[in-house]
C-alpha cells in the first residue's frame, strides 16, 4: 500500500482511484454444536413458540472449563423447552426470535441490562440442559448478590416466541458445581488432531485467484497433490465430495454447517493426515461437501481454523508465499500489532471502527476481493457515515458455501483497524448480522497470524494502494453442477444492467476482445484483473439467444 503519514501516527492510501472487483464470495463457513445468535438457519423444522428459565448460575470472572473466555459479567440461564430433545437449529431459531436483551432487578439493587450471545448444550450438576449465555452490560465488575432474588424479564418480548419466567432467580456459583459441555460426535472429530510432518516450519508458494489463497496439500499420503483454498473465516477443513469419493474417505459423523446466509445437514469424515510441504495435521476430522460454488477456481478443498490452529501463518500476497510455522514469526518491527478474540465458531475477529462506531469483525481471507462487509441493517441505522448513495445490486450481493443474499454497494468516510486508517472505503452490504474483513484489505500487507497468541502482524506493501472505487462489467456469475453458467447478480446503473443482463441468463459463450473463447475459470480472473478488456456474452433467456459486449466502468458515484 502506497500510504502517506498522517497525525497521531496512522496513516492513509494516496492517488485512490478504483477497485476491480464485484460481487463477495464467501467460503467460509463453520461446524457448531454451540451456536452464536447470528449464525441463524431461517428454515427450522418445528418451530419452538416457549422456553421456561429454570435456574441461572453466575460466572463473573471464572474460567469456564472446556470453554473459550466468556464475556465479562457473564451469566447461564437453563431453559426447558416443551418439546423433548428439540435439534440445535430448532433452539437457534426461537432464541434469535424471543430476543436477547433482559433486564436484572433485585430489590434494593440498580438495575441491570443482559444480553444473550451464545447457547449450547451443558451438563450442569450431572444433569444435561440447553444453557443460554448472557452478559451484562457494564465496563466494571457485577457484584451478584447469591442470596437475593433476582427478576429477570426481557425488555422487548415477542408474543410469539416466549421466555417463561414465573419466580425470581437466584443465581447459583457456577464454580462450585459440576459443568462440562456435551459434545457430539462431529465436533469431536473435527477439532481432533495434532501437528505432525518432518520439519518445524515450512514455505510453499501459492495461487492467488481473485483474492483466494490457494496451496497445493497431499490428502493420507495421496500421490498427487490436491488445490485447497487457505481460509480463515472457515471454522474448519472441508474436502469435496467428488475428492472423498475418489479417495475412499467413509463418514464417521453427522452434523450441519452454516455460512453467512444459511446452513444445511453434511457429513464428517476423518484424515489420517492432510499435508502442505513436510508439515502437516494428522489424525483430524473435516466436512465432506460439494465446492460447486467454488467452480471457477478449480478447488479440491478449504484449510480453515482446525488445521491453521496449529501454526503461526504467514500471508506473504506480493511473493505469493505461505509460511506454516510451529514457533513464533518474527515479523517487521514497525508492523501494525492487531490483537485477534477467537469466537464459540473457531472464527478469528478483531475489533473493528466503521465510521466511527466499534464493531466485532471477523477475519476472511475466504471473503473475496472484499475490503469491508457489513450488515445491511447497519447501514440503514447509520446513513451519515456513508459517502455515497448506496447501489443497489439484483439478486446475489454475495454467495457462500451454501447459500447468497441481497445487498448494495457503497462508500464508507473511514475504518480502522488498530492504528490503520483508510478512508472512503468501498464496502459491501448484505443481508447478514456479520461484519467482515475481507481479502481485499488484507492484501495490502504481509500478513503473520501467530495462533498460539491471538495476535495478527500487519505489514504494508509499498505501493499498494485501497482503493475509492469499484471497477466492474457489473454482474456474477455461477457454474453449476451440470456446467451451464448463469448471471446470479447485476449492479444497477452497470454496464451489465445498461446491456439487458438479467438475474437467471444463461451464458452460453464467453470471448475476449481478440475474439478468442474463454473458459469459465480464465473469465474468472479477467473479472477480477485491472485490464479493462471488452468481453462478449453469448446469453440464453427464454430460448432466445443474443450477444452482449461488455466494458467495465466505474459502479459507485464520484
């Protein structure tokens, strides 16, 4: 990045001009039997309408076993449901409906507001329950009094979906019980697995294909090599179907995983061991799935957070190099320190300023040629920090493993993230509860993620710029699994939409401006690329055939 010091020792890109990317791909995705209240499935089977509170066990400042750090001011709340064993996307979906924000009273005591965060199944005093987490909102520390009794009631209640409370609760020590977490088969499996391999540290080159990381691994030993994409907005490794098909790989487990927009039933298979270079993670667990939206990069397979917790990493995006180490990287002394938080979806986050406002924001390397995503709802509730009318995009915004959203293009005054600051940021808008740090952001620097601290080293390249703007033909695509590619978004006001693309087009044929017909995954990189080449579609709608040729412009408004 090309930058220039400002005061107070941050510093901002120069000569910003433009950004040649369009719709966010998203490969990241999670396996969890705990759940944070964003990770929605908006399809449950059998909805849940009630939940009684049962008992409440304080937490403070202990150190819960087998569990990350809780927040601070932290309380467990054992609810029962109605309905016996109900499955966890069932519970998921009642607690993002009932509400999260609770009010705390006792008598004679200040009142207090709790927000709800996480929720899983415990066993609490030899007997297993479904726990909700809440914190309360306070920057000191709660004295809970043990022997008061407390009434709990939530500060904006659905008649539709309700919280029970018909005592005051008296909150237990959780310290002095007996906890453990219930953990099913597949989280088991899947976060398995120790560091193995001949050397210490290693470093192996990679492909780097519209943002995406990809490096060559040996599956059990395998002959040949197969492409994984290096992410780390992925909880875990994830191996193609067709591949674990190929190499005889038998499921041990059932689970679901979800993305940012959806979730779905997969199978959990182990790996004697999965290699880059002489290091690798042996006798560990991964998701066996299609990557049909991962056609255009010709991926076998995603390394997320269960594989790189074993190492430091270094992203090295201008020698296109990736370093696996099991000792500390030392990196350039001037680099921005980041502190990283690891969330309950072994997702990586840093706290993040958007505008002005502090948000949790994960980091993605799988969140492609992305500067920034942030929520929809977000931008509705804070218009003034936005230095652009919104564009809107026609069908996906961004698409991830399993499923896309809506959403909108525009420009952000100002991010930061620990002492970077770059202003009028081009970010992306969907409709998700996710803020993201994404590749495009990330490539502006050699980039270190030392695990074993939960710091991330961020180091600027000379002369690489973020940019203002957005560089496009204006539209998505996808391949699917018979190989015919559809437009899945346009940009309003594009060159795309100015041509007649819609949503649902077929694109029978694709050419450069030499009139030579590309491949799928050649287009792929020339969308991404700085070349403002002439394309020409071949589109199919309604069994009518005709061409479009395309040049790409700007998207967002000087």
């Amino acid at each position: 990045m090309s930058m220039t010091p400002i005061k107070n020792g941050l510093f901002r890109g120069k000569s910003m001009k433009k950004v040649w990317i369009f719709f966010v791909f998203l490969m990241s995705l999670w396996f969890s039997f705990l759940g944070t209240l964003v990770q929605a499935d908006n399809t449950p089977i059998g909805e849940l309408k009630e939940a009684n509170i049962i008992n409440a066990y304080w937490v403070g400042d202990y150190k819960v076993p087998d569990l990350l750090p809780r927040k601070a001011n932290s309380f467990l709340l054992e609810i029962q449901f109605l309905v016996n064993n109900p499955e966890g996307k069932q519970v998921q979906n009642f607690l993002k409906q009932a509400g999260n924000v609770f009010q705390l009273k006792a008598k004679g005591e200040k009142a207090l507001t709790a927000y709800g965060y996480e929720y899983g199944y415990f066993q609490v005093n030899h007997k297993n329950i479904w726990g909700y987490w809440l914190s309360i909102d306070s920057k000191e520390s709660v004295d809970i009094k043990y022997h008061l009794p407390y009434r709990l009631t939530i500060k904006k209640p659905n008649r539709n979906y309700r919280f029970i409370i018909k005592d005051p609760i008296i909150f237990q020590d959780l310290s002095e019980i007996p906890f453990s977490t219930v953990k099913d088969p597949g989280s088991e499996i899947l976060t398995s697995g120790r560091p193995s391999g001949s050397k210490i540290k290693v470093t192996v080159p990679f492909d780097l294909k519209n943002g995406l990381i990809i490096i060559n691994a040996r599956i059990n030993d395998s002959e040949r090599e197969y492409r994984f994409a290096v992410d780390t907005g992925a909880g875990t490794i994830v191996i193609d179907d067709k591949v674990a098909a190929e190499l005889g790989l038998m499921k041990k487990a059932e689970g679901r995983a979800a993305d940012y927009f959806g979730a779905k039933n997969i199978d959990i298979v182990t790996l004697n061991r999965l290699t880059v270079g002489d290091v690798g993670v042996e006798n560990c667990g991964a998701i066996m799935m299609s990557l049909k939206v991962l056609h255009g990069y010709n991926v076998d397979g995603v390394i997320g957070y269960d594989f790189l917790k074993f190492f430091n990493v270094q992203l090295d995006y201008e020698q296109q190099k990736l370093t696996l180490s099991r000792e500390s990287i030392s990196g350039d002394p001037s680099a921005f320190k980041i502190k990283l938080h690891l969330q309950p979806s072994r997702q990586i986050t840093a706290e993040l300023k958007v505008g002005g406002t502090g948000v949790e924001a994960k980091i993605d390397t799988g969140c492609l040629d992305c500067y920034v995503m942030i929520p929809l709802k977000f931008c509705d509730q804070n218009p003034s920090i936005f230095t652009c009318k919104p564009v809107k995009i026609i069908g996906n915004a961004a698409e991830g493993a399993i499923g896309g959203t809506e959403g909108e293009v525009t420009r952000v005054n100002w991010v930061q993230l620990g002492d970077i600051r770059e202003t009028n940021v081009p970010v992306t808008c969907i409709n998700s509860d996710s803020f993201v740090i994404g590749s495009a952001f990330l490539a502006c620097f050699k980039v270190i993620f030392n695990f074993s601290t939960l710091e991330m080293d961020l180091s600027p390249i000379a002369g690489k710029q973020m940019q203002t703007n957005i560089f496009s033909y204006g539209f998505g695509s996808e391949k699917r699994d018979d190989d015919k590619i559809f437009v899945s978004g346009v940009i309003r006001g594009s060159s795309a939409d100015l041509a007649g693309l819609k949503v649902g087009d077929e694109i029978v044929r694709i050419y450069n401006n030499e009139n030579q017909e590309l491949a799928y995954e050649d287009f792929i990189s020339l969308m991404s690329s700085k070349d403002n080449q002439l394309v020409k579609l071949v589109i199919r709608s309604q069994d009518h055939q005709r061409d479009v040729t395309l040049n790409k412009a700007m998207v967002l408004p000087e």
